[in-house]
C-alpha cells in the first residue's frame, strides 16, 4: 500500500550538484491520499511508544514532524541550520562531502526525562540525523527513535545512529 508513496517520489538527478539524485517528496505532500498515508504510518509505528517530544530537522523533517507529534499527543521542536534560531542553543557538526555541518537546538527544547523521536524525511549519509541524535544526547534526553518517509539503503546510514531505533517507511 506504500506504492502509490513510492510513485510519488520523484527522482531528479544531478540536484542540488551533479552526481546526486534527489528524491523529491512534494508530490507525496500535494496528493491529499498519499500525504494521509503516510502521517498514519508513521503514527501507526510509534503510537505503541511513550513519545513526549518529536523533533522535526530541517527543512523537510518540519513537514512530517509537526502532524506525526500532533497526532501522537507529543510537543514538537526543531533542530536548524546554525543563526537561524532566536534563542540560546547548543550546536552538533558533522561531516559533509567538502567541508562540515551543523546543526541548533534551543537549549531548553528538550531535557532529562523526555523521550523523543528525530523525523527527517530521507536517510542518506546519517550524518545529519547522528548530529540530531547527538544533540538530543547532550541535553540528557532518552532519544527512542528516528523516523523516516526513506531510506537510502545503499549508503547504510543507519550504521551511524547507534542503537536507537530506525523505522523508515520506504527504502530505496
Ligand atoms: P545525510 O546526512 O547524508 O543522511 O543527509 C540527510 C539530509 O539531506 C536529509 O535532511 C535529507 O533531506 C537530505 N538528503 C540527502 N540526500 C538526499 C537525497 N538524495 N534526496 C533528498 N534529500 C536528501
């Protein structure tokens, strides 16, 4: 039944540079079917879970973050890009193709005793999610789980987030 999902992403080669196929979620988001779709799977898998804060990455995992907490009963937070949050924050990098990355989170988002789930919406790398996963760490929460619309399976990015659990609706 994750066909008609699967049909929807939209591969686009050489974007943003060339040797990298972008897979392109919008048409999953402008079909009022398949956008249904998946926020109830991705709710489906982790309504059996004590989840109290969802945090959505930048920009995409915002989109599928902010229903999947809505529905679940959870707060939902984000991580962003650095200067783009207004308060206090702490800061991950990580590794890039050239160069590095990093990642904010509002010092006072989540902390100890929450349990929180990282939604993006492709696994390629895992560098970007193990820096949220990080960050999640470093403010002394209990990170249960990431969640993702697909997963590059070929670029075995899973292997960089730990033991947490990964759930990803798709592979390709
Ligand atoms: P990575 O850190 O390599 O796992 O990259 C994950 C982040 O980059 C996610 O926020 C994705 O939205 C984005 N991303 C990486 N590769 C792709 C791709 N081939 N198609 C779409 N988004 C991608």
């Amino acid at each position: 039944m994750m066909d008609a999902v699967r049909a929807r992403i939209r591969d686009v080669p050489d974007f943003p540079k060339k040797g990298i196929v972008f897979k392109d979620i919008t048409p999953v988001l402008s079909d009022p079917h398949t956008f249904r779709e998946v926020i109830d799977a991705f709710v489906g898998r982790w309504k059996g879970e004590r989840v109290d804060k969802v945090i959505g990455i930048e920009s995409r995992g915002f989109i599928f973050g902010a229903p999947i907490a809505y529905a679940l009963g959870a707060g939902f937070t984000i991580v962003r890009k650095p200067g783009k949050l207004p308060w206090e924050t702490v800061r991950e990098v990580y590794a890039l193709e050239y160069g590095e990355g990093a990642l904010e989170l509002h010092i006072d988002a989540i902390g100890p005793g929450d349990r929180v789930l990282v939604v993006d919406d492709v696994l390629a790398t895992g560098g970007t999610a193990a820096a949220a996963g990080r960050l999640v760490a470093r403010q002394g929460a209990e990170l249960l789980g990431y969640a993702f619309l697909a997963e590059l399976s070929f670029l075995n990015g899973a292997r960089q987030l730990g033991h947490a659990k990964v759930h990803s609706l798709l592979t390709f």
